[in-house]
C-alpha cells in the first residue's frame, strides 16, 4: 500500500496505524480534546494543500474533508527543518542519493488541522 509518496512498504518501516487508532479512541471517548487532536501548525496545514498527496480517507475528526499525505524527508545536505517532497521524482532523485536519508509521512486534514504521522522509512543508499 502506497502512502503519500513513499514506496509500498521497506525494511525497517515503522507504521503507526495503531497509535492513531490509540489517539481517536481516546478523543472519541473524551479523555483527548480537539485541539490536541486538530493541533497542525499553519505550515503543515499549507503543504497539505499544495504539496499533499489525496488520501481516498475522510478526515476522521471533521468528517468532512478529504485527508492529504505529506511526505518530508531529512538527512545530510538536507534543511534542518526536512524537505516537504511535491513529486514522485524529487522522491526517486533523493532515494538515489548515497547518504541516508528518512522519509516521514503526516496525514493532514487541512480544514481542522488533524494530523497523525503515518510512517516513517528509510531511504538512500548510505
């Protein structure tokens, strides 16, 4: 299963489906508020829209809008704050690389600002 901009699945990725079930288990139940739940940074929110992949998901907190995958990878020759990936070739250039690099996915609900890490995965050749 493709997420974001990442390949399907590597050695070494670390999924966290269950941790995001553990978070809207605990906001459905009340013991979580909605701002903790809906708390992405305005820059997050605006990579949803203009960098995001669209999930099939409706956002689970809203129910009203589609979910967007962001993908950012860190690593040597990197901004220290990662760079947001927007094409499947900036991903494959950088997959290329001989460093090591890690690739994260954020899903995003732009309109009510949740968001959950997804994955995160190893990618270069270092």
């Amino acid at each position: 299963m493709d997420v974001g901009l990442l390949p399907a699945r590597r050695p070494a990725d670390v999924d966290y489906r269950l941790a995001r079930q553990t978070t809207l288990d605990g906001w459905r139940r009340g013991s979580i508020g909605r701002d903790v739940v809906c708390d992405a940074q305005p820059m997050l929110r605006r990579n949803a829209v203009e960098c995001g992949t669209p999930s099939s998901e409706t956002c689970p907190v809203c129910e009203d809008h589609e979910l967007a995958d962001v993908t950012y990878v860190f690593g040597p020759r990197l901004p220290a704050h990662g760079r947001c990936i927007s094409t499947p070739g900036e991903l494959v250039r950088l997959d290329a690389r001989q460093a090591r690099l890690t690739g994260y996915v954020v899903e995003v609900c732009a309109a009510c600002g949740w968001n959950h890490l997804v994955r995160i995965t190893s990618l270069g050749r270092g």
